[in-house]
C-alpha cells in the first residue's frame, strides 16, 4: 500500500509541472509583444530594439547613403572594375522591406522566447536597371569576344599541315545580371571572372569544314610574277586557300576571284598567270573535265602553248568539273615571288605526263614598209616573224593516251624595210 501511495504521489507531481508549463506557453502565446523590432537584420544594419514607428526613418536614411556611395565590384583576370549602384537606378522599395521584417517578427510571447535566440536576415527588396547593368557589362567585356577561327590547312614548303580551329568567346548576360544582381546590398568579394573558365563565358568551336582528312598532295604548278605585284598576289593567294571541290562538283574561277578588281594591264596579267597555274595543276589529273578555258591568241612567255589560261573577252573563265572521285583541296603559297599552287586530296589520284606538239605550220605574212633613207632595192629586215601554228595538248595516264586541247596561233609578220624604187621614163 505505502508502494502505491507513493507512484500516485509522483503521478499527481509530474501532471501538475506539465499543467503549470502547458498554462504557461498558452498565456505566453496569447501575450501580445510591445513594437520593438528583436534580432532582425537587413543587409549590414541589426534592427534591434528599434520600434515600427522609427524603423521607416532608420531604413530610409540607411539605404540613402548605401545607394549614394554602394557599388558592384567586378574583376575581369584581375582587372577590377566597379558598377555604381546610381548608374544602373537602385532603389529599395521602404514598405515591402517593412512588410518583410514585420513578417519575421514574433507576434506573441511563445514566440518571443525562441526569438531571442535567432537572428533573422532579411534582404531588402530593391529594383534596378537591368538595361543600364547590361550595358555597363557589355563595354566590360564586349571586346573580349572573339569568334571561333575554323579550321584549315596550310601549305609550308611544299608540306601540307591542318592547322586547328580556335574556339570563340560570347558572354551569357542573362546569366551574369542574375549574378551581379545577387552582390546587389550584400556584403561580398568582387565577382571574379576568368575568362579561361567562368560559368558566364561561353566557348564556342567552329563547325568542322571537312568531312575527311585532307592527306595527300596530288598536284602543283607554280608561276613567276611581277614584284610589284606582291600585295594583289597576297590577296588572291587567301582567297584561294581552303577551296573545296567535291566530287562531281563544279570549279570556277570567277567564284573566288573577282575579276573585276584587276584593273590595268600588269594585274590583268597577274589574273592570267593564276588563272594558267590554276589550269596546269588541276589538267594533270585523272578525272579533270575542262568546261570552260580560253587559250591566248599568241603564245605567252609564263607557259608553254596550250597550257596557259587567259581571262580575256566576254564569257571569259577558267571552269572545269571533278570527275575523280574524291574532294579536292585548292591551297597555295608565295615563295620569292612565285605563286604556287596545290591539290590535296582523302587519298592518292591518278596524275599523268603532258604533252604538247606543234603541227600545222602557218608561215608569217610579209609587212614591206619603204623607207627613204635606203638605196633602191635594198631590203633589210626588222623583225623575222613567227609562224602559226596549232599546239596539241595529250594526257597520257597509266600507258593511255587522249587528247586534252588543240589550240591555234596566229603568227607575227615578218617586217622588212626597202628603199624606193627608181622612177621609170619611156623614150620615144
């Protein structure tokens, strides 16, 4: 019985702290608090003790100074920069950022007492320029962009070498006002960006160009210009580079080359010379249809007869098709003035030997021209002349023969000179 006693003793004990502790917390629950703001903080500032009356004052003369003097600190591979909040328009709105605070407040006594153990942050609301802040990043970083450098090839001494793409550098400005807009009002190093490797820097590659690996030089030809001509050579060597001519696709010259920017008759050479080392490269190979090919009217001094290309007269163009069954790549290099050009190719095409032949002589027409100076009947000869004739051009590939041109020359006159003849008088 004394054993009984006791247990209900300690039961009625236990049921009367728990009813004392539960009256408690119900009567602290149900106690409304005084005004004072207790352990709230926003941005650098700790509100405590500071009553609602007073709060709009202390938050308005606060964010005033802040937004006079605050900035965006950026570093760009270390190169610091600042974006003034005045120039992009901050401006903290007073009564959400209230509202907020309030929000976190407690409202009664239970609350209080696990208040005072916690401090709550509270970021103020704010609004900004977002067209301003992306601007001031744009003269930041606009200059750092770069774009992607695609691949190509380049011929070195006669040694073809793939020289790789190089990527290109944009800027994610979404991506980095998000960023900077989080540093707004908050106390924090710069924002770093390394443009090597920053989650705002986006790296671009190019598109690979070729769809297979350009391994072998199949053909080349070169071509002495003038000197004076190095820069206008220089241009038309870029352009050339890195032509591809798929198979059963069509060449021509006047896609890559303006014609109409060679002007006076020394560039207008230099077009003919290109054209013609252009035209001797690509003949040699197996597969090369000729379209379209204008021969000289007289025999040039950079070839040989029938294996020049001149761009003269209407319609004039060098345009053949490749017909070898694998892509072609034009490149070509100056060295010491002259221009040289090359066929690369996926795999090994079969080349040939050219021929040319001269046949069907056209002997040259006299030009007499009297001069004064000299005794009658005497001839003296100023320039001998060149007879025509037709140059016939073959392929032979693997033991077979065909016939590629047959082109004709107009002969140059022979000139001579003779002194007048003595008048005739009849007797009668």
């Amino acid at each position: 019985m004394k054993f009984q006693v006791k247990n209900l003793w300690a039961i009625f004990i236990v049921i009367q702290i728990l009813f004392g502790t539960g009256t408690g917390l119900l009567l602290l629950s149900a106690t409304k608090i005084n005004t004072e703001i207790v352990s709230v903080s926003t941005d650098e500032i700790t509100l405590d003790d500071v009553s609602i009356e007073h709060l709009r004052d202390v938050l308005s003369d606060y964010y005033t100074e802040k937004i006079e003097n605050g900035e965006i600190k950026i570093e760009i591979d270390g190169i610091p920069f600042s974006v003034p909040y005045q120039d992009i328009d901050v401006n903290v709105d007073l009564d959400k950022t209230i509202e907020n605070i309030k929000s976190r407040m407690p409202e009664n006594g239970f609350e209080m007492l696990f208040s005072e153990a916690v401090v709550y942050d509270v970021t103020p609301v704010f609004t900004y320029n977002s067209g301003k802040l992306i601007r001031r990043c744009e003269e930041l970083l606009s200059h750092y962009k770069t774009e992607p450098v695609k691949e190509k090839y380049e011929i070195e001494n006669g040694t073809l070498t793939l020289i790789p793409g190089i990527p290109g550098l944009s800027i994610d400005y979404v991506k980095l006002e998000q960023e900077l807009k989080n540093l707004i009002f908050v106390p924090a190093e710069p924002y770093r960006i390394n443009l090597k490797d920053s989650p705002v820097i986006i790296k671009t590659m190019p598109e690979p160009i070729y769809k297979e690996t350009f391994n072998t030089l199949v053909s080349k030809s070169n071509v002495e210009f003038d000197p004076n001509l190095s820069e206008k050579a220089a241009e038309c060597k870029d352009s050339i580079n890195n032509v591809i001519i798929d198979n059963s696709q069509e060449f021509r010259l006047d896609d890559i080359l303006d014609f109409s920017r060679f002007s006076g008759d020394m560039e207008k050479d230099l077009l003919n010379r290109i054209a013609t080392v252009v035209y001797q490269a690509a003949l040699p190979m197996d597969g090369i249809k000729v379209l379209n090919r204008r021969p000289a009217q007289r025999a040039v001094s950079y070839a040989e007869p029938g294996l020049e290309a001149v761009i003269e007269g209407e319609g004039a163009n060098l345009i053949f098709r490749n017909e070898t069954g694998k892509p072609l790549l034009l490149l070509s290099e100056i060295i010491a003035d002259r221009f040289n050009v090359f066929f690369a190719s996926t795999g090994e095409i079969t080349t040939g030997t050219l021929t040319v032949e001269k046949r069907d002589f056209v002997p040259p027409s006299v030009i007499t021209v009297v001069n004064n100076s000299l005794p009658p009947n005497v001839t003296r000869v100023i320039s001998e002349g060149v007879p025509g004739y037709t140059a016939y051009v073959t392929r032979t590939i693997n033991g077979k023969t065909e016939e590629i041109s047959r082109d004709k020359y107009q002969p140059v006159s022979r000139t001579v000179e003779t002194g007048a003849k003595p008048v005739s008088l009849d007797s009668k």
